[in-house]
C-alpha cells in the first residue's frame, strides 16, 4: 500500500510500499484512511530534525492528523463497527506503564518513553490502511467527515481548555449572569496565531462566550482575518504594533492561548497578561538563538498578579471526545468558517507540493486518499 515516508539516516522522504497491515488481536480495528492534515510538526520531521522510527524499521511513516473509516474489526470490538468514520489518538503509554499512562493519560506521561504515530517510535496515518486497538478509536458522526480531520489539531485547545477550568477554579471565574445577560461577555481572551490551532482554538473560546481577540503578523484585511470576524472575534494584526499596544484598549487579559511556536512573540504576550490570568503555551520551538528577558519583572507580575503559566502537548481521549461536540456546535453556528479551514487538498500522490509552505493564506492543507467504499464492500 501507499506511504509517505522519511527516511532519518539518508534524508530522504517519498511515496514507498509498505505492507498492508493485518488484525493480530481481538479488540484490532482496520480502518482505510480517506484524509490525513499536513502539519508544521509533518514538515519539521520531513526536515529532519526530528522523527523517530519504529525499532524495526529505517523509516518512519509521517502524519498524526487523520479521519479513516473502519473496514474490519475483531471479534472483541463492541464501540465501533465497519463503515464508521473515526479519528484515531496519537500517543501510546510507556512500557514501564507509568501511573498515568496506566489510566490512559499518556498525555501526562512520566517516563517520556511513549510513542506516537507519526512522530515518534511508530508509524503514523499517512497511508492507505492502519490497524491499531479499540480504545484509540474516536468515533465521528458521517454529518462531520468533511471536516474531522480537523479533530486532533482541535484537541490542542481541547486539552488546555479542560486545564484551564480545574485551574481557574481557584477564582470566581464563571460569567455571571447579572454581567450582562447570556450575549455578554465577561473575559477577554487573545489567541496569538491565525493558523489551524490559533482559529480552532478562538472558535472553542467563542462557543465559551469569551470576548477573542486574534492576533497575528499579516495586517488586515486578509482571509484569516475575515474567518477571525466570522466567528464574532477580533483580528489584530501586529505589524509595527507592540504587545503593550495591543492590549492597551482591551482591559485586562484574562487568558492568552499562544499557538505560534514563536518564542520572542509569546514572551513579549507574557508580560501584558492580566490580573489572574493564565498564559497557555502549545507550541514547541525550533533551535534558535536566545532571546533577551527581563526575567526580574516577568517573575514579579506572574508573583503579584495571582497569574498562571501553562504547557500543555498532545491530548487524552477525552479531549477528542469534548472536540467532537464541538466540531458540531462549530458547524452549527459557522459552518462555512469550519470548511474554510480547510484550504487545499491534494491527493496523496501530490504530497511534495506541502512540504514547503508557500501560500501566505494557507491554514490547512489535506492529503486524501481513494474513498474506502470500495474497501468495505470487498470485505462485507
């Protein structure tokens, strides 16, 4: 079967035949892969800078982002059936089966020995067929599978958000209603990044009724500005603006969701957080040269102003479970934004052309592959 592959020691990344996958186990579910989203950590990997392959094998199989539909199961599977669409986690516990990773908290793992599809120590979904456990598979609803690719990149924010309501709860932090009524707003959020983590995100912070301001480099009017404003968010763009303009006209920041991987902009974010606040950190990143800091007064504000700051990376089942739901209040509420997301798809014959990103517009791009109809036909 198809796969696009890295190989580590010769640098190389292509179009190979791997052999298709088999059930091994009881609670194995086969599933046909239809869209796999292209990521900065895909081309990162494709890069070579990081990206591990499994033990046995010189080169790893990218891709984490998937929608697949299931096209056999073994004879312990009870949660998913064949022709359901689902999206699979990424991440796999330890070996030494860690006290998180023992409760299906692999995000949490302690001993960093996890693998993840895709990235690290196993292959990933950017290949015709995968067969993988039970307990991985999140089932979608058939009315969501146009944009559940979407789903893992959501989980980002899902995760952090679930964090960010067991910390807030030390405040009193849920709007009130005498605050102005159910259209009201009563906490001010900015989402640093207009890519497809950065506008998922801003959408599950609307659907939270936060006042959300998107912020980015390009000025507008621009696409991602136009999305940004669809969802009753604002889009500032940050040329020849410092954060401290920005914030200047917008009252106390209440949270900052950073999802640019961009160090010298998130700091300078950092410093104009608000009174409680909380800063999350997604992104991861590359080797670069120090920045300068005044550590001194960052230290004093997060002491003083009760603030909190967060890294969060990958996600638990649960987080998927919670993106699901709100994929279909997103498609309720904005459903041209949602598909708007989604701006190239390419057969997988054509991944080449992702590798390097070109269009100052894109938020993301999809690999698919032939429908799985004719699969599931073949084994019913």
């Amino acid at each position: 079967m198809k796969a696009v592959a890295v190989f580590p020691k010769t640098k190389e990344v292509k179009l190979i035949d791997h052999p298709e996958p088999h059930l091994e186990r009881p609670t194995d579910v086969k599933f046909k892969i239809l869209n796999v989203g292209v990521c900065g950590t895909d081309r990162e990997i494709w890069e070579f800078k990081y990206g591990t392959p499994p033990p046995d094998s010189e080169y790893l199989i990218t891709g984490h982002e998937s929608l697949g539909q299931v096209v056999e199961v073994g004879s312990a599977v009870r949660t998913v059936k064949v022709g359901d669409y689902v999206v699979p986690t990424v991440r796999r516990g330890c070996p030494e089966n860690c006290i998180a990773c023992s409760q299906m908290r692999q995000d949490f793992c302690y001993t960093g020995h996890f693998t993840e599809r895709g990235i690290k120590g196993a292959h990933g979904y950017m290949t015709e067929f995968v067969v993988d456990d039970e307990k991985y598979m999140n089932r979608v609803p058939p009315e969501l599978k146009e944009v559940a690719v979407l789903l893992e990149p959501l989980t980002i924010a899902e995760k952090a958000l679930m964090q960010v309501y067991t910390i807030q709860a030390r405040l009193p932090w849920e709007c009130r209603l005498e605050q102005g009524g159910a259209n009201q707003t009563c906490h001010t959020a900015l989402v640093l990044g207009a890519g497809p983590v950065g506008l998922l995100g801003a959408m599950a912070l609307r659907l939270l009724n936060m006042d959300v301001h998107v912020i980015a480099r390009e000025p507008a009017p621009n696409a991602k500005a136009s999305l940004a404003e669809t969802l009753g968010a604002h889009y500032i763009g940050t040329a020849n603006r410092t954060a401290e303009q920005v914030a200047a006209p917008l009252g106390n920041i209440d949270l900052i969701f950073e999802a640019t991987g961009a160090a010298k902009a998130s700091f300078d974010f950092l410093k104009i957080l608000g009174t409680n606040g909380i800063f999350i950190f997604t992104g991861v990143p590359a080797p670069m040269n120090d920045i300068t800091l005044d550590a001194g007064a960052l230290m004093r504000d997060i002491v003083l102003d009760n603030q909190v700051v967060l890294g969060t990376v990958n996600a638990p089942k649960i987080a998927f479970e919670n993106g699901i739901k709100d994929l279909e209040e997103f498609q309720k509420k904005w459903p041209q934004a949602l598909q708007a997301l989604i701006t190239g798809t390419l057969p997988v014959e054509r991944f080449q052309e992702t590798i390097k990103r070109t269009d100052r517009n894109e938020i993301k791009t999809v690999l698919t592959f032939a429908p799985a109809a004719a699969a599931v036909m073949a084994r019913s």
